[in-house]
C-alpha cells in the first residue's frame, strides 16, 4: 500500500516573494494556481473557437451537470483508484456554479491573502467516490476525511494510500446551430435545446423520441409505436418495436462495467476470485484448455473440444473491502477471506455509475455518499471487448453473452474467416419463425492478432473487427424470445456467468477483456407516484425505504435467484405520446429528451407540470453537439 506523498515544499516560493507588497504576492498566487491556470486558458480557447465557429452557425457550450455521463461530464473529480489503478470520474455538480466564476475566485482569493486570513473552506465539496471496476471507496482529501473521523464514508486505509484530486469545470462542447436545417433531428442525436419550462435555460440531452409516434420506456428500454396515441389507455394497448441504436451509436454509448486489465492485487492475495477463469470453476480442465498466469492472459494449446474460459460479476462491498484490507495490514494474517465467513457471490450486472458515488462534505464533520450508485438494476445488453492472438491457422472461437437464459454467439472459424451468429444454435426473424443464421465474411483468418467487440443490444447482435462494424448477410435483428427475467443454475451460469470464450481446436491467446453494458432508462412518472420501476418484491416499497434499505434489497435482488421471479417478472412502463403537426404555423413538433445517466437525470420523463409539457418543441431546438473541444485529455467526437 503506497503511503502519503509528502507536501510539496514552498520554502523557495515564500523566499522569492519577500519584499513584495502582499497585493502583488497575492496577485502572482492566484494566477500561477493550477485552477487559474486552467481558467485562463480555457478562456481563451473559448474565445477563440467563438470567433472561428461563429462565422460558420456554431457555438460554444459549457456542460453544467452529470445527466449526460459518461457521455459527457459536468464539473467532476478524476480518480485513480488506488486498489485496482482504474480511473475514473465523480460528478463535482453539487459545489456549485460559484467554483467555476473567476471573478468572484480572484476577490475572495485576494481578500484574504492581504488580510492575512484563510478563507472559510466552501461547502459541500467532494471528496471521494467508488470504484466502479473493484467498488473501493476512495478518499480524494485526506485532511477534510481525517477530521470526518469514524465511521467514515471511505474504505478502510483510504487515507493512507494516494488518491487526492481537485474538482474541474465540466466540458466545453462545440453545438451546430445550422445542423438541423439541413436535415431533421434523428433518434440518438445528442442535441441542445431551451428548457419548455424556462426559454433562458439551455438544456442538453439525447434525442430519443421523434414526432408522429408513441414512445414507451420498459425494462430499461425505449420502444416506439408510429400511432400517436390519444390516452394513455390507449397507448397501453398499442403495438411496439423496440428503438435499436446504428453500431456506431452503440459503441458511443456503451458504459464500463469491468476493465479485466486493472485488477486488485490486494483482493487477488487475500483469496477473492478472479472474475474471468475457466469454467467450470475449479473443474479438471481438458488438455489444450485455458491457463493463465496473472488472471490477465489467457492461453489455450488447441484442446479438441471447446473449453470455456467466462466472467462472473464478483464484486466486493463497503465490508468486504474493509476485512480485505484489514487482512492486508496484519502482515502475520495467512487467513484467507473464504475462512473469514466472507461470500464472494457472483451477482448479475446493473446499471452502476461511478459518476454517481461522490462523496460530499456538507459540512467540516459530516459528508454524505450515495451508496445506490452501483445500480439497482439488471442490464442483460452486454458488450464484450477483447484482443485475440490467433496461432494457428484453423480453430473455432466462439463469443457468447448471456441475457435471460438466452445464449447469444459469434461463431469464428480461423480456417475460412466466417463469422456465424446464433441464438442457442438457431436464429430468428421478425415473426418469430426459424431462419438461417447470418454469416458474414471477416479478417480473422489464420494466424495473427484482431481486436473483437460483439454486442447484444436492443434485440440485434452486433460485431466489430479491428474497430469496423461488420455486415451479414441477413438483419441480425431478432424478435422479443421472452428472456425479460435472469436464468442461472448451477451447471451452466446462465445471467450469472453471462459472458463467454470458448475455443476448439485452436491455439490462441486472449487480453485486453472489457465487460461493457447498455444504457438502461428508468421509468419514473413526472408525479413520482414510484420512484423506481419496480413493480413487485421490496424495491417497490419506493420512498418507504431508507437509502441503507434499498442497498441492502437491491443486493439480494441481485444475488439471489430465488428473488428473480418476483422481482423481474412484472416491471412499470411509461407512455409519451409526440404529436407531428404537417403546417408549422399551427402547432410544434415533439420530440423526446433523456439523459445517457439515467438515476441523475431531470428529462422528458419527469418534466410534466401543469405549465410544462414532457417534450420539447421544434421552435426550442439550438442544435446538434459535434465535439468537445475542452478538457484536453477528453476531446473526442459527440455521439
């Protein structure tokens, strides 16, 4: 465990500024401070840009908030986490638009230098958040989390390992106020828009629900019916086809659930079980099958029949991770955490957010943290990513994703370079009847190495080679199999153990493994009459349940498949219908807005009141978000 980094020493500093006038010393602190600096400079790409992007009906925009992530970030913390090295962000939000105002910075940073007092730390600040890749919780300010004292919100030795970290303004986006005059709004643009309920306010979300149609959110899900439906009975009854995402947009919107590659070697040393092995677990492994040595790599030798090497999502809680290291810090412990009455379970995958988990100092002695960031629901659309080594010339690798008892898989035959999808050795179309599986031609032929990604999302399978989306022979669409509630038994995993490798009769290598999850859209009506889209078991209590409550059901939802019946099998639906009017000078047309976090975000979904409508009308469009141009490590393409 890495100790404290010493303070830096700011005796040379203090050695330059003597004999200068505390107006002039506090004028060179504050603009050579790294949030100054920062400040300055984004001021002048803003400007900048403005000047260059105005001439061509672009602008300029400063995202305030978190409902976008991880998309895109409002003001946040980045965190490297201690354990395991994966880095990630926690929304930083809740301190306020004050943080980000430099004039108001720069006068109560010189007031109080001149009059010689330390300004009043400025609440609520973050100063911590939990791993999303091994669920530890980090401290971000050792001094403001030393006073907290016990029980603290942190893991056991988070003040003694580094993960300090300041608060950043959130990113500068580049918006195309010409773009939909070219061409109209599409289903998943990310878009800008004035609020229906205050035009001064601008708003960004994703574009989910288009006009003339029905849009119905279930299951975490958006599906669409082109009848405008008059009620909201007759909306229940209508016919929908869920809204699948392009491949390009299913890539953009995919969100981490484990990054194989940063692991905890403190959770690996005191007996917790790697989340990739062989499978079965602990079973006599066929000759030719899966070794590793770090849990990172895998090899198989060319075994005759298809041995299987799949992920279970075992991860450590708020106590676990406290024994864990409590073990680590007795260097005479040679316990094992399976004798120290720990249940490492294997649990399905949720709609966990990092970004949610910060923790926030309301005052010097209290800090709050959201303990229900890591998900309250299953997410069965899953992505696999990873690098295969081929190093033979034939062999078949197979890749396979579980959701609902349903075993979806991309067949590769290194011999021929065919890649074969399957629904449990069949495929479907449209209406549900039996059809030839689709084929496509690929690459992956023979020998060498190829970057994969296949995906189950939104009722089609998708598959990348070396980052190019791959085209079948016939859609890869498929109908509604009934797999809405999870599966597992011993034998095979099932939604337990929902992603898979298997290879037969070929010599290959495997890593860069990443687990990735589609968005899931939580049905919460504008009245709050639930907050939450259970229907039935305890996670309907709604408001009932106190934050520890709900944790602590969302748990067992989660591991125990005797809950799954009940828990799954009904769930709340939401109905919007988005009226297309063919003479503009009449009426407006609706569109539909949600946010990419789904727990943290104010959309169409609860916007309804007695003054405000759930959608947002054509004559409110600004534009459509193109890049983000600020910070520098997070410029990248909107999508």
């Amino acid at each position: 465990m890495s100790k404290n980094r010493p303070r830096k020493n700011n005796d040379s500093r203090k050695i330059a500024q003597r004999g200068q006038s505390p107006l002039r010393i506090a004028l060179l602190d504050f603009l050579t401070s790294k949030s100054t600096r920062e400040t300055i400079e984004s001021i002048v790409v803003a400007f900048t840009l403005a000047f260059l992007f105005r001439t061509f009906e672009a602008e300029a925009f400063v995202i305030p908030t978190g409902s976008m992530a991880p998309t895109l970030q409002g003001r946040h913390q980045d965190i490297d986490c201690p354990m395991c090295g994966y880095a990630y962000r926690v929304s930083a939000s809740q301190e306020g638009a004050a943080e980000d105002n430099f004039v108001s910075n720069f006068v109560r940073h010189i007031t109080g230098l001149v009059s010689g007092e330390k300004s009043a730390e400025k609440l609520p600040k973050v100063i911590g958040g939990e791993c999303l890749n091994c669920r530890y919780w980090a401290c971000t300010d050792r001094e403001a989390g030393a006073a907290l004292g016990r029980p603290s919100p942190f893991n056991r030795g988070a003040l003694e390992v580094d993960s300090e970290s300041s608060s950043a303004s959130g990113d500068r986006i580049i918006v195309s106020k010409f773009a939909y005059q070219l061409h109209e709004p599409e289903r998943w643009d990310v878009f800008v828009f004035r609020f229906p309920g205050d035009g001064s306010r601008n708003y960004i979300k994703r574009l989910v629900g288009l006009p003339g149609e029905t849009l119905k959110l279930h299951r975490g899900d958006a599906f669409v019916s082109s009848v405008v439906a008059p009620d909201q009975s007759v909306a229940g009854e209508l016919d929908y086809t869920i809204a699948r995402k392009p491949p390009f947009k299913a890539v953009a919107m995919a969100q981490l659930v484990h990054d194989n590659s940063d692991q905890s070697d403190i959770l690996a040393r005191n007996g917790w079980p790697h989340r990739w092995d062989t499978w079965p677990r602990n079973a006599p492994q066929a000759p030719g099958g899966w070794s590793t040595d770090d849990h990172r790599r895998f090899v198989a030798s060319g075994s005759d029949s298809t041995v299987w090497l799949r992920y279970q999502h075992r991860v450590a809680d708020f106590d676990q991770w406290n024994q864990v290291m409590a073990t680590a810090e007795n260097d005479n412990a040679q316990k094992k955490l399976s004798s120290r009455g720990l249940n490492p379970r294997p649990r399905l995958i949720s709609d966990a957010y990092s970004y949610n988990s910060g923790v926030v100092l309301t005052s010097p002695r209290m800090a709050e943290a959201n303990r229900m960031a890591m998900g309250l629901y299953w997410v069965g659309d899953l992505m696999l990513e990873c690098k295969l080594e081929a190093k033979s010339s034939g062999g078949l690798v197979v890749l396979e994703l579980v959701e609902g008892g349903k075993y979806f898989q991309c067949e590769l035959d290194l011999a021929t370079g065919e890649a074969r999808l399957g629904i449990d050795g069949e495929f479907y179309d449209q209406h549900g009847e039996e059809t030839a599986r689709p084929k496509a031609k690929t690459n992956v032929r023979g020998a060498g190495t190829y970057d994969l990604r296949f995906a189950n999302f939104d009722d089609q399978l998708f598959l990348w080679v070396d980052g190019e989306s791959i085209e079948f022979d016939r859609p890869t669409t498929y109908p509604p199999l009934g797999n809405t509630t999870p599966i597992s038994d011993a034998e095979d995993g099932g939604d337990l153990a929902p992603v898979g490798i298997g290879v037969r009769g070929a010599e290959v290598a495997v890593d860069g493994l990443k687990i990735l999850r589609d968005v899931y859209y939580i049905s919460i009506p504008p009245d709050l009459s639930w907050v939450r889209s259970y229907f039935r078991g305890p996670l309907a209590a709604d408001l009932r349940l106190s934050q520890k409550e709900v944790v602590r059901a969302a748990d067992k939802l989660l591991t125990d498949k005797n809950e799954w019946s009940e828990g799954f099998s009904e769930m709340h639906a939401l109905y919007f219908p988005l009226r297309k009017f063919d003479d503009a000078s009449e009426e407006n047309d609706q569109f539909f807005a949600l946010g990419d976090n789904s727990p943290q975000s104010k959309d169409s979904r609860l916007w309804e009141t007695r003054n405000t409508g759930y959608y947002v009308e054509r004559d409110l469009l600004i534009g459509k978000a193109l890049f983000v141009y600020w910070p520098l490590d997070h410029i990248q393409l909107v999508r």
